[in-house]
C-alpha cells in the first residue's frame, strides 16, 4: 500500500519541478509579449471594436425580422367631427360621424394594439448590407491583428534596445577594470621612475570618465525599462536578461506566403465600400412591405339607433368593446428620386474606386520594404561576421601595447588609443550581433508574422 502511494507522489514531484524548470526557462521576451498582450489598452481596444463590428453583423442580419410593436393610447377629448381630409402631420383628427354642433363636453377614449411591419424581400439591398457588415467586421478583426502586431514589434525592439544597453554597460565595466589596472600600473611606475608622475593623474581622469559613461548608461537602461513597463501595462519580471542574442546570429529566410494585416485591412475597406455602392445602386427599387394589425378601441361616445351621438359616462371610454384585425401588402415605388439616388450612387462608387487605389498604394509600399528588409538582414549578417576579426585584433593589439607601456617603450597617449579602440571593436561587435536581430526583426514586421522572429530563439 505504501508502495502504490509513493508512485503518485514521485510522479507529481518530477511533474512539479518539470513545469518550475519550463517557466524558468521561458524566454524572456515571450513573456513580455504575452502579457501585453492580455494588459495593453490599445489592444484591448482594438479587439472590442473587432467584437462591436461582430455584433453589427448580427444586427444587420437580424433586419430579416418583422417589427412588432404593442402599444396602448387613453386621451381625454372633445368629439367634434366633421367629414373632409386632413394632411398626415400637425392636425390630430376624431374619428367618429359629423357632429351637428360645437360641444365642449370632455369624454375618455383608450386603444391597445399590435402593428407589424416586415420587409421580406429587399430586392437585393439587405443582401449588399449585410456583405458590407461582414467586411467590416474583417476589417476589425484586421486591425485587431495590424495593432497587435506593431505593439508587439515596437516592444521587441525596444527590449533589444534593452539588452545592448545592457551589452554595453558590460563593455563599460571591464573597461573600468582596465582602466583601475592602468592607473595602478602608472602609479608603481612613477615610483619606480619608469614613467612620468604626470601620467597618474591622467590616468585618474581616464578612471574617472570611465566611471561616468557606467553612470550614464544606468540611466539610459533605467529608461528603457520604464518604457518596456509601460508597454506591457504591468510591472516587469524580475529576470529580463537575455544573451542568445549576442550569441548566436539569425538565420536567412525564404520567401514567406503570408498577407499583411495591413493589406488585409485594405482590401476589407475596399470590399466594405463596393459593398455599400452595390446597395446604395439599389435604392431606387420598390420597397416590399407586409403590414398587419390588431387593436381594440374604447370610447365614451355612444351612438344613438337613430344615427346621433350621446355621452352616458365619460369614463366608458376606458371600456375597450371594439376590436379589429388585418393584413396587407404595400408597395413603395420612389418616383421621382431617382436624380438624387444617381448621386448618392457615383459618391459610393468614387469612394470604392478610392479604396481600390489605397489598397494598391499598401501593395506597393508593402513589397518595398519587403525587398529592404531582406537586403538589410543581409547587409547586417555579413557585417556581423567581420566584427569578430577587428574585436580580436583589437584585443591583441591592446595587450601588446601594454606590455610595451609597462617597458617603457610607449607614451601615455598609444596605451590610451588602444584601449579606447578595444573599446569600441567589443561595443561594435554587440552592436552588429543587435542589429542582425533588428533585421530579422523588420523582416517580420514587414512580412506581418512575429514569428519569423520569435521562431529563431
């Protein structure tokens, strides 16, 4: 028994550390990513505008169904009538018979009822909106994916940024741990009387500029990962140091099959607007129309057998005794609108025509930067391959010329160049590894797909 239990529990332990050893192990970058991903307004906005144009499709759709409406009416008026025709609007006419005379007595009257109207057949106009809602809501989610995207390379260069500074301030503090070992240098040299005592004090000063470069440089990454934190909308991990990017160089890629949620956008913009033309060229058809009703009146007239009209009890009106129901078709044809619709027509088929051309202005733009970035990575590649050479040159041509200070052989002045010269063939050769992963990283960015670069790491 106490065999079998210790199986489970072996089990969870190596499970337990397995998934501590995974996250430890996640890239640092991948991390930062994701919860930008969950945190960052603009994405999140972004992905709520996608979700609105979801739901004006199903809005559009849903035209499909009848309106219905209930409604209940009481009123408190005079029945004074006479027979003749009244325009629609401004005048609220009584119903009932020709009264013989004015009366000023007041009576009630109520009504209940259903009216339903529903356009069954559109003649082609619901369809159209229905398309152009759909390419809405395409072009939303495009966005989605156009806003994720530049965040998401916006923050990878930014961390990159991060990570040569850092690079940097590491050049800086061996170059510190030199420049203390040339001041000590100097200094049992002038007690010795090899060197000048003046040779001290400039290598002081040397120490001293050293110094303030680190202190620069601190700043300069305590910036970037403000900025880094503000990308992410949250508090950064605590582990954001990454050096497979100074240790390894991307690797060329072949032409990837992928469309740009720029362009994506583009041409659901254009789809929306020929979408939108085809309905507005439309207009001009027959509106199709099925009207039904039912209703019950109640009034505090009543009608006499010999045709004249009596109140017995004003409040009778609330009494709802009469009832109808119908059901009809109607056929609305726009006669004489036509010259206005023909504009509205040429408008929407001039903004379609306008969209088409700003789909192909993303194109051309798009397969520019595509044939740059390709170029760039492998200008970036070659360059990173020649900066090892001058690195170790320049480390050997600073060792030599200090032992040759050390002798006396040299000045102050040589020992100084060739420090600063190692200096900047180690910044150069961090430099150059960066920016082959900048261009890996545009090559993304412009292909539209992130992990084209995420995928090398």
């Amino acid at each position: 028994m106490v065999r079998i239990f210790k199986i489970p529990l072996l089990v969870a332990i190596i499970t337990f550390a397995w998934t501590n050893v995974h996250s430890q192990t996640q890239v640092p970058i991948k991390q930062l990513l994701e919860t930008a991903t969950k945190n960052y307004p603009a994405i999140l906005a972004a992905e709520a505008q996608k979700e609105a144009s979801g739901e004006r499709v199903k809005s559009t759709r849903r035209t499909i169904i009848p309106d219905i409406n209930a409604s209940a009416q009481a009123n408190y008026s005079t029945y004074n009538n006479l027979t003749g025709m009244f325009y629609p609007e401004y005048i609220l006419p009584v119903s009932g018979p020709p009264s013989t005379e004015n009366l000023n007595n007041m009576v009630w009257g109520s009504a209940a009822g259903l009216l339903m109207k529903w356009e069954p057949y559109t003649f082609g106009r619901r369809g159209n909106e229905i398309k152009a809602a759909e390419s809405t809501y395409e072009a939303g989610v495009a966005m989605k994916s156009l806003t994720l995207l530049e965040h998401n390379v916006q923050l990878s260069s930014t961390y990159l940024d991060y990570l040569l500074a850092l690079q940097i301030l590491d050049v800086l503090e061996s170059d510190r741990k030199r420049a203390e070992a040339n001041y000590e240098q100097a200094v049992s040299l002038a007690t010795s009387g090899l060197v000048s005592g003046v040779d001290t004090a400039r290598f002081h000063t040397e120490l001293s500029k050293t110094k303030i470069k680190i202190l620069q440089q601190q700043n300069i990454l305590h910036e970037y990962k403000a900025t880094l934190s503000e990308l992410v909308a949250a508090d950064l991990p605590e582990n954001l140091v990454d050096s497979t990017f100074f240790r390894i160089l991307p690797q060329l890629l072949g032409d990837t099959e992928m469309i740009h949620p720029r362009e994506q956008l583009a041409i659901a913009e254009w789809k929306t607007s020929q979408f939108q033309y085809k309905a507005e060229k439309l207009s001009w058809l027959p509106t199709l129309s099925v009207l039904g009703t039912a209703y019950g009146r109640g009034s505090g007239v009543q009608l006499s057998n010999n045709g004249t009209t009596f109140v017995d009890n004003p409040s009778d009106g609330f009494n709802i005794n009469r009832f109808n129901y119908g059901i009809g078709v109607q056929l609305a044809i726009p006669l004489t609108q036509i010259s206005r619709y023909q504009t509205q027509w040429k408008a929407k088929e001039l903004e379609a025509e306008a969209d088409k051309q700003k789909l192909e202005e993303v194109r051309l733009a798009l397969n520019k930067q595509k044939s740059v970035a390709d170029n760039t990575l492998i200008t970036a590649l070659a360059i990173a391959g020649e900066t090892p050479v001058q690195f170790q040159d320049a480390r050997y041509a600073y060792e030599a010329i200090q032992s040759q200070y050390q002798a006396g052989l040299i000045t102050f002045t040589e020992l100084i160049e060739a420090r600063n010269e190692l200096v900047t063939a180690e910044i150069e050769l961090r430099r150059s590894y960066w920016e082959a992963w900048k261009a890996l990283l545009y090559v993304a960015a412009i292909n539209g797909n992130l992990e084209i670069f995420l995928n090398q790491l």
